[in-house]
C-alpha cells in the first residue's frame, strides 16, 4: 500500500517536471523566432546549420546586413572573418512600406538611388548598419559595386568617405572586397590610397582573406592586383600565419602557392638592398661621430663592433631569418675628471640610437644626491623615479663611487639600496647602464655587490689626455661649433695655431699635474681667457672683421699662463 502511495507521487512529480521541460523548450522556440524576426535577410540555410556541417564552399556572406554573425563559432576550419557573400533569399514578408537603406541600394548597384540619398542626407555616406557596422562603401566593395565605390571615393565636400572604416570584425572596405573577390573595387580601392597592411581583429591582412577566396574560387586576380601594390607576403596574422601558411600541402593551389613564394623572394632581396644602403648612411654617421672623441681607441672598436653586428641583423631579417635580440652591455667608464666620459655618453646615447640597439637617444644624467633620500623609505622611491626617466635609453651614474662612501661600522648610508635598486633593473633590457668614476675608488663600488661584475661586463678607461690630445681638442671645439650660446662662437684660430705648434705650446706653458687633474678642462679654461686676451689687444676703433673674431698664438698663449694664477 505504502509502495503504491510513493509510485503514484512520483508518477505526479515527473509528470510536473515534463510539464516543466514543455514550457522551457516552447519559450526557447519563442526566443529565436523573435531573433530570427528582425533579422530579415536570414539565410535559413547556412544559420541554422550544426558546427559540424558548415562548409567553407558555402554561400555569400550578407554585407548589408550581417547574417552569419556567429561564423567564428561555427566554422570548423579557420576561414576570414565571414565566408563569402551569398545573396539574399528575399523576406516573405512585405516591406514595400519600408523607404529603401543606402546599405540596400549600395549592396544592389542601385548608383541612381545611392546619389539621391546622398544629395538628401550627406551623413548617410559613412552611416554605419545595424550588427555588422559597415558603412556603404563596405558594402559595395563587398559586393563588386565598383560604379558605386567610385561614386562614393570621388565625392567631394565637407563630409569625406572614411577609406580605413572598420566594420565589428576589424575589417576596412578593401579587406571586404579582397575576402569576396572583387577585384575591381579593390583596384579602386587602393589608386585611392587604401592601406594594403591594414589587419583585422584577428591580425589579417587583405592579403590573407584574398588567398582564401583564391583557395576557394581558384580565380587569383585579387591575390595578383594585391602584390602589384607590394603586399607584405610575410605579414603574420594573430596565429603567427603568413599567407603562404594558409595554403595547404595537398594539390590544387600549385599556382598561387608559386605566385606568393616568388613575391616573398623578391620582396626578400628588395628588403636586404635597401637595408644595406641603410647600413652605409648609418656606418658613415658613426664614423663621423667616433671622430670627435679623441683617444679612446678600445671603445671605438667596440662601437664598430655593435654597430655592425646590429645592421648586420635588420639585414639577416630582411632575408627571412628569424634572430633572437641583441642587448648591449652594461659598462663602466674610469678615469679622472675631464677625460670625456659624460660626453662620450652622450655621443653613445646617439649612436646606439642610430643602429637600433636602443629605441631612443636618451641619456639620463644622475649623480648620489639625484638617487639618495635623507630618510628610511627616501632612496628606493627616488632612484626608481631616474630608473623610469631612463627607460629605452642610457642611464649614467657619475661619479657612481660615492654611492658607496668611505665610512664607519655605525654609521647608515642609503647609497647602497640605491645601487641595488639599480642592479635589480639591469636585466630586464629596458636600459643601458654606464657606472662612471675614478678607477681606485670604483674598485669599491664593484667590491660592494657580488652582482656588478655578471651584469657589468666591459670596463673602459680614459686615460689622461696627452698635450697632443689637448690640442686636437681645441681644434675640434674651435671648428665644429654649433651653438650659439657658447663664448666662442663665430670665433676662428689663426692659421699659425696649427695642432702641432698648440701642442707644443700647452707642453711648455703647463704642468703634467695641471693636465692630469683639468685634462679637457684645460681647453675650456684655456680658449675663453684666450678671446679676453684678444679684447685686450685689440684697439677700440678696429672695424676689420677677420681681426675681430680671430684667436692667434699668443692669445693661447696668454690663455694658458693665466691657469697658473
């Protein structure tokens, strides 16, 4: 009885619950009629295919309105972003009430009625249609419409057609026509200054989807019309594919797979030709730079040898070759004050610039007080403030020594957080680092993290400047003068202050102590009391000009017998 009593209630709650399945299966079948409603030009025959049945041989995808909206989630293979377009099975439903859209008109070559639409409402030239979100000049493209895109290209007035407009799936009108064949409105399309490389959301080209048509209607002549306007053959879309890459091993695309092979070669050596010409400009403006370092021979090589080896590798890409990146590294620059380290940074700022080794010519200048704070919490902060500063460029640290002072046990000094602060980023590849300093006390600054050596791997020396290197320094500052704030522009030696008779000069006026300890200060010292020397000899009434702005012999003399004083 007991028994009975249950399978009747359960006979009841099943019962309730298939009542329940009835009414949820009936609300869907009411939801995608209503979705199927007020999209019109539904194609049944491709929307309400199963995955595992869409074919890419399928019909042509509807520019106008935007069937196959799902076709990413659809498709078993990788096809662009819609498949072709197919036409529209006609509405049963009457829509004679309804005015004509300029998408309509565009996608059926009705050029008469796109102009009047247009003289009407101008705004109507790039409006953009509901789901997909193209403009006309998509949709014509898409469908061939080629009197319609030339209308719609040639128009003038305030308002413009929007050449690059990108529909929901990133695609711009030339990609429309490319992926569907149309190969007049891509001709078009591209006299009138379409961008060939222009990619879509999923990282395709033009390129791309026109080998896809290819693939699917064995007609070539979009591909062709593409790689007479140079469309890159080794662009990559999102999944590291070239063009080439989509087409398959198996017979039957021989043909374009040899058209796009034969383009890729010579856009290969078109590509290593003019990065070697590149490659000359840049080595002669190196040269010309390394010129006005005087001395300093190790380094220089070693600015060849970078520079080369860069160039040498946009050439190896240029070919094909795919290369791992080539990180500079870090230095460290000892020798007294005035040898040149602060400038030659400088110069190597530009020049690792000028090879590709850094994205920009930056040199970030810093020194203990830029990096140090006074407090706990002070230092870290403030060094990572320069560290940013840096960033694609140099950051040098003059006088890097003092960040480890000499000092007692109980004293605290935070220059060592900030020189850990600084080793912690040099890894990463975002900076070049250049340590500057006396060589004895830099000694400490090595000694003081077991890190600097692994990460600092090329140390240069500046040696004492020579009196034969002082002269060539004046030589050098006295004719390649460009700016106008400088005391000494516009001034000239005379010809008397030859190199070798400078050198001779300053080997007799000075002292090897004076030349040790001002080394290219001398210089500087030594030109601007020259030009007071030479307001003193002048008479107040001389209106020669040669004799106003020239520096002659005695003028260097007088300039270095004043550094005595």
């Amino acid at each position: 009885m007991v028994a009975a009593k249950r399978a009747k209630g359960l006979a009841v709650e099943i019962k309730n619950q298939s009542s329940h399945f009835q009414i949820f299966f009936l609300f869907l079948r009411l939801f995608f009629s209503s979705f199927l409603f007020f999209l019109p030009h539904q194609n049944p025959r491709s929307s309400l295919l199963p995955f595992s049945s869409f074919s890419l041989t399928g019909g042509r995808e509807e520019a106008a309105t935007g069937q196959n909206l799902n076709i990413y989630h659809r498709c078993p293979q990788r096809p662009p972003l819609g498949n072709k377009m197919q036409k529209p099975v006609q509405d049963q439903r009457s829509r004679s009430s309804k005015p004509a859209t300029i998408h309509a008109c565009a996608q059926s070559g009705d050029l008469p009625a796109v102009q009047k639409l247009l003289r009407d409402n101008p705004s109507f030239l790039n409006e953009r249609n509901p789901v997909m979100s193209q403009t006309p000049l998509h949709v014509s493209a898409g469908n061939n419409k080629w009197e319609i895109v030339k209308f719609l290209l040639s128009l003038k007035g305030a308002e413009k057609v929007e050449l690059e407009a990108k529909n929901m799936y990133g695609e711009t009108p030339l990609h429309m026509a490319a992926k569907n064949g149309c190969n007049e409105a891509a001709q078009l399309l591209l006299s009138h200054g379409a961008f060939i490389e222009a990619k879509a959301n999923n990282g395709m080209t033009p390129l791309h989807l026109a080998v896809w048509d290819s693939i699917r209607s064995d007609d070539c002549s979009t591909v062709k019309t593409l790689l007479e306007h140079n469309a890159d053959c080794s662009a990559k879309d999102d999944e590291g594919m070239t063009p080439v890459n989509h087409i398959s091993q198996g017979p039957g695309s021989e043909k374009l797979r040899a058209l796009l092979k034969r383009h890729l070669e010579e856009q290969r050596r078109r590509r290593a030709l003019e990065a070697c010409s590149e490659s000359k400009a840049k080595m002669e403006e190196l040269e010309k730079a390394l010129s006005s370092i005087i001395g300093l021979h190790e380094l220089k090589v070693q600015l060849r040898k970078w520079a080369k080896g860069m160039l040498l590798d946009e050439r190896r890409r240029a070919l094909g070759l795919k290369l791992g990146v080539r990180r500079p590294p870090h230095m460290a620059f000892l020798g007294n004050p005035g040898t040149g380290k602060t400038m030659v940074a400088r110069i190597l700022g530009r020049l690792l610039h000028l090879v590709g080794i850094l994205p920009t010519d930056r040199v970030t200048e810093v020194q203990r007080t830029d990096l140090v704070g006074e407090f706990v919490g002070h230092t870290g902060p403030k060094t990572r403030k320069k560290i940013k500063e840096a960033e694609g460029g140099i950051l040098f640290v003059d006088e890097a020594y003092r960040l480890i002072p000499m000092q007692k046990a109980d004293d605290k000094d935070y220059g060592l957080e900030a020189l850990e602060e600084i080793m912690s980023v040099m890894d990463s590849g975002k900076i070049v680092v250049i340590f500057a300093g006396y060589t004895e006390p830099m000694k400490r600054v090595i000694a003081s993290n077991e890190g600097f050596c692994r990460r600092v791997t090329k140390f240069f020396t500046f040696d004492d400047f020579t009196s034969q290197d002082l002269a060539e320094i004046v030589h050098l500052k006295m004719t390649d003068q460009e700016e106008e704030s400088s005391m000494l522009y516009g001034f000239q030696l005379h010809p008397s202050c030859s190199i070798d008779a400078t050198s001779r000069l300053i080997e007799s006026e000075t002292t090897e102590k004076q030349r040790r300890e001002m080394n290219g200060g001398l210089v500087d010292t030594m030109l601007v009391n020259a030009r007071e020397n030479l307001d003193l000899r002048l008479d107040f009434d001389c209106i020669d000009t040669e004799k106003l702005r020239t520096i002659a012999l005695e003028d260097l003399e007088a300039g270095l017998r004043l550094l005595s004083r």
